[in-house]
C-alpha cells in the first residue's frame, strides 16, 4: 500500500516539474521574446505551409518543391560563417531586430504578388524571395540562438532553449492548421500578408527589450581569422563534432519528408480528411490535408520541446541523442509504408518528438560545452547542419522522388537515419570524457550551467 502522503507528494512533484519547465519565463526579456515570436512563428508556418503548396499548386512537381526548399535554405549553409561572426562582434539584440524587420518586407513583398496574380507563370518569383529570405535567416538563426543567453543568463540558457523550441512547435501545430484553411478559403497571398504582419509583435517586443549583450570578440582580429577559429574549434572538439556530423546526415537523408508533403497529400494518402473539409466548407481537399499533416508533425515536436523542458540537468542527454534518431528513423519508415491519411497523421506525431528531441538535445549540449565567446559561431556551424544542409537533401530528395516516388524516398531517409543513430551509439562511449570536461570547464569558468547540474553530465 502508497504511503498516506503519497497524493500530496506526487502532486508537489508534478508542480515542481512544471515550474521548473517555465522557469527562463521569470525574466523578462525573454517573456518579451516568448510572446513576440509564439505570434510570429505562428506567421512562419503559415507561410512555409502556404509556399509549398503554392509551388505545387502551379507547377505539380516534386522536384520544383525540392528546389524551391533548396533555395530558401541553402543561404544559410553559404553565409551561416557570416552571421556567426556577426553574432560574436556586434549586440545581438540589433542583429535580431535587423533580421526580423528584413523578414517582414520580404513576406509582404511575396503576399504582394501573390494576391495581385503576378506571380501566376513566374514561380521563379518565388526561388528569387525563397533564396533572398534564407539569406536573412543565415544572419538570424546563430544571432538568436546566442542571444538566448543574454536573455536568460547561463543558469536558464537549458530551459530557454527548450521553452524556444516549444514555442517553435507550438507554432508548428497552430500555423499549418490556420494555412490549411486560408488557402483553401482565401488562397495564399493572405498567408503571406497574416505572415508579414506578425513580425510586427516581435519586433516591438525585441525594442522594448533591456538587454546587455556587448560583443564577444575583439574588432581588431579579421573577420575571416575568427571565421577559421570557430571551424577549428570545431574540429578538434570530437563531441560537438560528432553531434553536428550526426544532425547534417538527418539534414540531408531524413528531412526532405517536408518538402514532399504536398505529395503524401494530394497523391498518396488521398481518402482522408473529407470530414474536417466539410466542416470548414472547404473543397480544397488537398491543402486541408495539407495542414493537418504539418500540423500532426507540430504536434508531436511540441511533445518533444516540451519533455526536454521538465529535465534540470544534462544527465543522459547524450543517450537521448542516439535515441531518439533511431526513433525518427522508425517512424518514417513506418510514415512511408501506410496508405491510410489518419494512420498516417498518428505517425507523424513520433516523428515530430523525435527529430525534436534531438535537435534541442544536441542545441544544448553544444550551447553547454562551447565557451561564450565563440557561441555565434558554433550555432553558426549547427545551423549550417541542420537547417543549411537541408535543402541539398530537399533538392535531391525531389529529384528522387520524381524517379522512385515519395514513400520510397522518404524510405530510404529514415533508413539512413537508422544507420546514423548506429554510428552515433559508436562514438559515443569514446567522447563522453572529452563532453564532461568541455561542460566542467565552462561551469567552472562561469560559462555554462552550475556544477551542481553538470556533475554527471552525459553519462549513463
């Protein structure tokens, strides 16, 4: 029999979990922040969801949505060094507010000739602000990665990176949804424009900021001597760079099941979803389904975000890693096989937890072992690997699928996932030692989290 207490106890527990979730909330830049980008994010989806559909819609064509996922991403593998750099040299907090106004003229430029029917027979409209955007996020990504820390300090740095992927998959359940239902209602232009007018929430929240966010690096060295040193440091430090290898083959083999969605709902899983298209009066069968699949995928990350929310320590997160790559792997190969649209949407929600989890997971181990002074140049290096390397593996994802078709390809990436996570459970054993020293000495050097939290670290 439980103890008499036993209820209380539990009860205490799970509320101390939950505080322990939110606790980077209790400062307010970042509550600024939160609530500035949960909107803008929302705006983000809305406009990926209604692009690609967009591109189908005029074109039909897997390979035309590979590339078109090649050129939004492919900047940030080109000038991710740049932005890093930047990031390390100037106040963040004015790169983010740069970038965000920037991202905002670019969607109202695309809703603009979206809804004036310019860009009917010129999709090549779209590759040119696709590519122009990417270029923006090349400076935005390491920027507001390493400005989480000015934000929170080193203390909430694990618990900010976990309530900003939250917030990134809440809008991932939220936005899909609501593009499902204004392309099918309205079109996309007003995608678009709804996209263009909430960086207007994260802006204002970003002024209103009072951050002390010096830059971190001497002016006098040359841009490209600081550039070489974060790719060196890089190299010689075998647990980032196993981390950052395993996420560019995820990059690369498994994420291209994005840019395919269309496919999977308009071709493959095409009786499904009639219900919900009834029930918003839409006839556009193919974008509702659209929406819920991008949408079952949110769902399951925000799950993800949230589970690495409610940890206090690192402990295990290296073992997480391994984890839950085989799972995303597993998972799409299952996603790949079914035929049935609600199957299908139950299998999407592993493989937004999984792909989640690894990505925040390996986002702070790298953020917790890389000394402050060179943290815009490493989320540099691991946006280029995750987000930079992605639409090589869209590009050639697209060209497969045009040749073997969608499930096979999207296959044939969850297999490689597998392989990955192999790989990984390989090195594993032998870079523990070096990841434990890396985080001690940034406890040590007041550049990470307490030693109280990094005793153990990424042992078993």
């Amino acid at each position: 029999m439980a103890p008499a207490d036993a209820g209380p106890t539990t009860a205490f527990g799970r509320a101390s979990r939950w505080r322990t979730a939110g606790r980077a909330l209790r400062h307010r830049n970042f509550q600024l922040f939160f609530s500035g980008q949960l909107i803008s994010l929302v705006g983000t989806w809305m406009q990926t969801v209604a692009q690609s559909w967009l591109v189908y819609r005029l074109t039909g064509s897997g390979l035309k949505l590979g590339a078109v996922g090649f050129a939004s991403q492919i900047p940030v593998f080109l000038f991710a060094p740049i932005g890093g750099i930047i990031a390390d040299r100037f106040n963040r907090q004015r790169v983010v507010i740069g970038t965000q106004v920037a991202s905002m003229l670019l969607a109202f430029v695309l809703a603009a000739l979206t809804l004036s029917h310019e860009i009917e027979g010129r999709v090549w409209l779209i590759f040119v602000l696709a590519a122009l955007l990417g270029v923006v996020n090349a400076f935005d990504i390491p920027a507001r990665q390493a400005f989480l820390v000015d934000m929170v300090g080193k203390e909430d740095l694990m618990n900010a990176i976990a309530l900003n992927s939250s917030m990134f998959n809440g809008a991932r359940v939220i936005g899909p949804a609501v593009a499902g239902i204004l392309v099918a209602k309205l079109g996309e232009g007003w995608c678009f424009f709804a996209n263009g007018v909430s960086y207007i929430a994260v802006i204002i929240g970003l002024l209103m900021m009072n951050v002390h966010a010096p830059s971190r690096v001497s002016r006098h060295v040359s841009p490209l001597e600081h550039i070489i040193e974060g790719f060196q440091f890089i190299r010689r430090t075998a647990p980032i760079r196993a981390l950052l290898l395993l996420l560019g083959l995820v990059s690369i083999t498994g994420m291209p099941y994005v840019v395919l969605m269309p496919i999977f709902a308009d071709r493959i899983l095409h009786s499904g979803g009639q219900e919900f298209a009834s029930l918003i009066g839409s006839r556009d069968l193919g974008a509702v389904r659209l929406g819920i699949l991008m949408g079952a995928t949110g769902v399951g990350a925000l799950l993800g975000a949230l589970t690495l929310a409610v940890r206090s320590g690192v402990k295990g997160l290296g073992r997480w890693v391994t984890v839950c790559c085989a799972g995303f792997g597993v998972s799409m190969m299952l996603f790949a096989l079914s035929r049935s649209f609600w199957l299908s949407v139950v299998l999407l929600l592993p493989v937004g937890y999984f792909i989640m989890l690894q990505m925040a997971s390996s986002n702070t181990l790298i953020q917790v072992m890389v000394p402050d002074a060179m943290r815009g140049r490493a989320m540099a290096v691991y946006s280029m690997m995750f987000m930079g390397l992605a639409p090589i593996g869209a590009l050639l994802g697209g060209a497969l699928s045009d040749r073997v078709g969608a499930p096979l390809t999207v296959a044939i990436g969850g297999l490689a996932s597998l392989a990955g996570a192999w790989w990984f459970s390989v090195q594993l054993p032998k870079i523990r030692v070096e990841a434990r020293q890396l985080i001690v000495a940034q406890a040590m050097s007041g550049g990470g989290p307490s030693q109280e939290m990094t005793a153990p670290l990424v042992e078993d």
